[in-house]
C-alpha cells in the first residue's frame, strides 16, 4: 500500500514524508501503534524520522492521535482521556491541574493558563506521556477575585492581586465612585480566550491603592477568609449574658481564692489562659485554668458553624479577625482581671526534674487576680523592679514559684533535647497616621518562656489524659523530616563546620545539639532558618504520631479556645470524658490511631483535622501577605539607599539577602552580579564566580543598595552595593 497522497507531499516538501491520512490509516487498521511501529511501517528513512516526529506531535495537537495507557499512538476519541480538576497556578505563568480522582497532577502551560484563573474547575484532555494536558472547558470558575483598577485612555482593566494570576480582566463598565489605582472586588462574568481578556464587573470598592488597611481587606478576601460572623450566630450571642450567672457555677469547683493571674502583651485582648504555682515536697503544684468557651459555643450551633467555616483567628500587624464575635472573645469567654470566669482548669504535679507526675482536670470557676504583661513581669522577676514588685506584692509569691519551676523546666527541655528556634522576629511599629514609624526587633524574654512553658506542660496532660480515655480529639503533630532533606541540610552544615549527627533519621535532639552548638556564630540566625526549613509542617490529626520538634510523644492544642477551634473541640473531649459521655460524631469509623488497635477516630474528626491544617496555613498566609506588604510600603521611599544585610537564601536564579537594620528580605537576581559568571552550588549553598572565584554564600554578610519595591508583587530587588572609593 502506497501512500494516496504522496504527490501533494512532494509538492510541500523537499525530503517529504507520509501524510497525515496515511498515518492514520495504519493507527486505525493496528488499533495501537508506537512511534518505532511507525517508523518501520512507513519504511522512513534516519532523515524522515525527526520530521515524522514533528509531524505525530502537531496530529495530537490537533486532536486527530492520542496516547494510550502504554503511550503508545491510536485514533483520537474526544470521550476518551478526559480528565476534571482543579487549577493550581504558578506566579511563574504555568500551572497544574490536581485531579478529582487523585494521582500525579497534569501540567498546564503558559499558552493554557491564559484560558483559565487559579482555582477554576475544568475538564482537560492529557496530551502528552509527561503529563500536558490542554484545557477543553471551564467547568466552573472562580466567581471573584480582588484586583487593582487602571483606567486609561482606551478602556478600563484590573489586575488581580494575586502573584499566581497573570490574566488580565477588562472591565467594559465604570462609573462615577471608580477612580484610577482602586483595590476593588471583580466578579468574573466571561472567561479568557486566546483572542480576549476575562470580562468583569465591580462589585465593590474595598479602598484607595495606598489606604489605610486597605491590603489587609484585600488579603482577607484573596485568602477567602470570613469577616463578618451570621446573623444567626450573633443572635445567639445577644442571648448569652454578659457576666456569669448563679446557673452557669453548678457543679463547679471554686478557685476564686486562688491567685491565678494572666501573662500577656501589652496591647492583648483576650485572654485565654491564667497560671498559678506553688511549691510541694517533691516539685511544684502548676494549675493552668483555660477560658471555657465550650460552655457557650455549643456543638452543631450558629456560632459553633461560623468558628469551624474561620478555623482560628486571623492576627495582622494592627487588626485581628476573630473566630468568635469580641462579646464572648474579648468579653464573657476572656480571663479579664477583678470578674468571676468559667474555666476549665489542668492541674498538675511536676517534680523537681521537671518531670510531669500525675495531672486532673475539672471545670471551675476563677477570678483573675492581676492583668500582668510580659514587659511587667519581666521586670519583676529578671531585673527586680521594686516598684513593680510593690504593686503586685498580693500575687508576688505565685510569681517567683512559677519562675523557679519555669528554669527546671527549661533545663528539662534542655536535657530532651528540643530545638531552640528562639530566631529573631520582626515588630511592625505605627505612627498616629497609621504608617509604619519603623520595623524593630521583637524580642522575647523570660516571661514569654515561662507562659510557654506551662502551657507544653498543660497540653502534654490533657494529650495523655484524652489518649489514656480513647476518646475522639485531634492530636497536634509534627512528623519527623525527610531522609533527603536531613541529607541536603546535613551537607551544608559540614559546609559551615557543624556535625548533624544521628543518621538518616536524628532525633530532635541531634538538631538541638547543632543549635546549640551555633550560637553566639555570626550566622546563627541562618544555620536556624536551614534547620527549621527541614522540618515538616505541623498538622492536626486524630492519629497520634509524636511532636518531634518538642520531643513530645503525646502533643494536644488546649489553651487557646478563645482563637482556635481544635483547642474548642479538645475542651468538649474533656467533658464527655469526666461527664462519662460517649463522643457525638457518628457516621463509619475509618483508620487506626498509631499506636492503639482498639481505638479508631471518627471520619469527622478525620476530615476536621484536615480542614483546620487548611485553614491555619490559610491565616498565616494572610498575615504573612500583609506583613510583606507593610515592608514593602515602607521601604519604597528608601530606593538608592544601601543597608547592611545576610544572605539567607542561595538559588541559581539569585541570591536572598536580609536587611540587619529593618528586619526586611529582598533578592539579588544573578543578572545583576555584573563582575563575573556565578555557578549555582546546591551544597553549599552559594553561588561561585567562575573567572574571581568570588562566593556569595548563605550566612554571609554583605551590604546592598535597594534598587527598585514593588508593591503587588510585594518584593523588593537588591543589587550589589558599589564600591567605597
């Protein structure tokens, strides 16, 4: 059989080769074909082979081939291969498809990410044996976005405000309220094509480019983080009484004589926890007495639903989001000084080694005895304020033997061999305007540590005490890193002198022991960062696998209900279990809790872990979004200028550098190292000129000049300083 349309081929091409219905004539007759197949029964020659190549791609491209299973070549069927998912975007312009049915995510290019917006829902077709797909309908797409609005000459457009979204969207409609730079919410009424932009309508302005709070309004609704709480649940808080009742004390232990006292910042507003301590014959006695929020934010209600949709509660450098409205969070549910509170109090024994002896739980009622803060108690305990100590002289007592246990504790931490991460932290400070007056230090002191401290102990028991009762909670965890990233990070540290033993699986002590052994180093603050990005996430999970960064086997979130719904739902734990109740989530139990065949979490505490890790990344993010914003706001008027600064970040593309005098990271792209050729050495985490031999190394100190801040994208590039004549 000769090829019918050989003549037409020759006609096009010098060296032709068999056409495109000639080739699928054998794919049809031979049902399955791969490309060697091909080659011999089309009898091409070696030069015919790269062209025939060429030729197979540009038929799937055009929907006449499609690969089988085994990659081999058959006939298209647009039934066949279909794929639906969700888009992941890259800020880098490419993107992936995470499929429904789960399994390796397909790739999306840059030619296909103009179709489509992050977080579209769309059909796909693989296309590729590396795994391209290609877009063949959004299914459902993202409703709105926030976007900044430019208004010209031409038409108007608005930009998302979001790095990993580069499509454009044109907005045929604008009226009199919009004016040119507004932060404004989109909604999406046509999709992109290859021709045309996404079309859009604004549905509100959130402010001004440079407004006040503004970014912070735009990071809430990017993260899709819920501000205002129901109707329905703030009903249900106009009907909670705003001080405790006669009703709400039965069967409670009273403690109001106990000179429990809160530890918190200066400008804190709700208060979860109070702390008391005293001295025993064998160690101490530590109570620990938590809001209890459980009492009024009943399971299944309206503001119980409206906690689980936030997760947590959302802190930005000047406004937090709350997870519960501020009549319960800053009113009935907060541990304010001089008013009776409900608790639900941990009381322990530890010994003089810090060891934790026995623990009991019960629900009480407190009273606050003193508002301190960690700048006051402080002063009282580490420098001996008299006059500080003149005016607390009535809880006086309780602080010194919380000090005291504190330093056993911390020498037991010591000898566990925890990780010291204590890495110095920025502090966003304000003006009256609401601008930044600068970007200091934050630092912690001892009285930090001791409410730290006491409050490991009292998650440490209630994680034992929940696990002991087989009940339904979730665990906080942290599972333990990677062989290949204990290896990477095990080769730079030889690099900068430093040993990381214990194999391919150290423990949270052989990592201990290198930060240990780092401080006082002038990079110590890197050798911290490589360390901690090691590690993997924290998560909440009802199957127990160990904190490895507390060198914990036993680890629960408890002290915080105020701000954190797992601690809400480890509080009603605790009270089915002393109420002698069964759990209430129903429905198949599914898994094994590690460590107990007899015990099973239930599928909902399963899928509420997974959704409140989802939901804890989601604030961070935010918070994370916006304190980058601030920074970069703040330093654009400072272009030109030079500041001293470390490297903290090596890449082939560049190099990270953080300022030492306003706590802010920008990058050195590798094109802007001007004096030679640099190499990329992943070991040692530095980039190598190949004609000075000059190193540009992590840890390394080095002084920049801020060359340009980009406030949407929230990055700031650094060049080189120039030289001192």
């Amino acid at each position: 059989m000769s090829d019918p349309h050989q003549k037409r081929e020759s006609e096009k091409y010098d060296n032709p080769i068999p056409s495109r219905e000639y080739i699928l004539g054998f794919v049809k007759k031979k049902k399955s074909l791969s490309k060697y197949d091909l080659f011999d029964l089309l009898k091409v020659d070696g030069k015919q082979k790269k062209p025939l190549t060429h030729r197979l791609k540009a038929m799937l491209r055009d929907e006449q081939l499609d690969y089988d299973k085994q990659g081999n070549f058959v006939i298209f069927d647009p039934k066949v291969g279909v794929k639906i998912g969700t888009v992941v975007a890259n800020p880098k312009g490419f993107g992936f498809l995470k499929l429904d049915e789960g399994g390796r995510d397909l790739r999306l290019n840059s030619r296909q990410m103009q179709l489509v917006f992050h977080g579209d829902r769309v059909e796909a077709r693989l296309i590729s044996k590396r795994g391209d797909a290609k877009i063949i309908r959004v299914l459902e797409s993202v409703k709105t976005v926030v976007a900044r609005l430019h208004i010209t000459e031409d038409g108007a457009y608005a930009v998302v405000d979001d790095k990993r979204i580069r499509n454009n969207i044109n907005i045929p409609k604008i009226d009199k309220n919009n004016t040119n730079e507004q932060i404004v919410i989109v909604e999406i009424t046509k999709s992109p094509t290859f021709k045309s932009l996404a079309e859009g309508r604004i549905i509100q302005i959130l402010g001004d480019y440079m407004d006040e709070g503004v970014e912070t309004d735009a990071a809430l609704y990017r993260n899709g983080i819920p501000v205002d709480f129901s109707d329905e649940a703030l009903a249900q808080t106009a009907k909670i009484p705003t001080e405790v009742t006669t009703a709400d004390k039965q069967g409670r232990k009273n403690i109001t004589d106990m000179k429990l006292v809160t530890i918190d910042g200066e400008d804190s507003k709700d208060f979860d926890d109070a702390v008391f301590a005293e001295s025993t014959d064998n160690g101490w006695r530590l109570v620990v007495a938590i809001a209890d929020v459980s009492h009024y934010v009943a399971e299944g209600t309206p503001l119980d639903n409206d906690a689980i949709e936030r997760g947590n509660s959302v802190y930005f450098p000047r406004r937090v989001v709350p997870m519960l409205p501020e009549a319960l969070s800053n009113g009935l549910c907060s541990i304010n000084p001089g008013v009776e509170r409900l608790c639900m109090t941990c009381e322990m024994n530890i010994d003089t080694q810090g060891n934790l002896l026995d623990y009991t739980f019960y629900p009480a009622v407190m009273f606050s005895h003193a508002r301190l803060t960690y700048t006051k108690v402080s002063q009282i305990l580490e420098h001996d304020d008299q006059a500080l100590k003149a005016e607390y002289a009535p809880v006086l007592d309780n602080l010194n033997d919380l000090y005291d246990l504190y330093k056993v504790l911390k020498d037991a931490r010591t000898k566990r061999g925890v990780m010291d991460f204590d890495r110095i932290e920025s502090q966003i400070l304000f003006n009256d305007n609401g601008k930044i007056d600068n970007i200091i230090a934050r630092t912690r002191n001892d009285a930090h540590k001791l409410i730290e401290e006491c409050m490991l102990m009292a998650n440490q028991a209630t994680a034992k005490f929940l696990g002991e009762n087989k009940e339904d909670f979730l665990y906080r965890i942290h599972p333990k890193p990677t062989a290949e990233k204990v290896e990477v990070t095990r080769q730079f540290l030889t690099a900068v002198g430093l040993t990381l033993e214990g194999g391919n699986q150290p423990d949270s002590k052989h990592f201990a022991k290198v930060l240990e052994d780092a401080k006082g180093r002038e990079d110590e603050n890197i050798i911290k960062t490589v360390v901690l990005r090691t590690m993997k996430q924290a998560i909440y999970t009802p199957a127990n696998e160990g904190h490895f960064g507390l060198a914990f086997d036993d680890y629960t979130h408890f002290t915080s209900p105020i701000r954190r719904y797992p601690d809400l739902l480890v509080h009603r734990a605790i009270n089915r279990v002393l109420n002698k109740k069964k759990p209430s989530f129903v429905g198949k139990l599914v898994g094994k809790m590690l460590g107990d065949k007899n015990k099973k979490p239930s599928k909902k505490m399963i899928e509420l872990g997974a959704n409140l890790s989802v939901t804890e990344r989601r604030a961070d993010e935010a918070s994370r979004d916006v304190e980058q914003w601030l920074k970069c706001e703040y330093m654009r008027d400072k272009v030109g200028e030079t500041f001293n600064g470390v490297i903290s970040g090596v890449a082939g593309f560049g190099i990270f550098i953080e300022l030492t005098e306003v706590f802010v990271e920008g990058m050195i792209s590798i094109r802007d190292l001007k004096d030679d050729y640099y190499n990329f050495d992943d070991i040692h985490h530095q980039l190598k000129g190949d004609r000075t031999g000059k190193v540009f190394r992590l840890g390394d100190t080095i002084k920049i000049q801020i060359a340009s801040v980009n406030l949407d994208d929230r990055q700031m590039v650094f060049v080189p300083a120039p030289e001192e004549e």
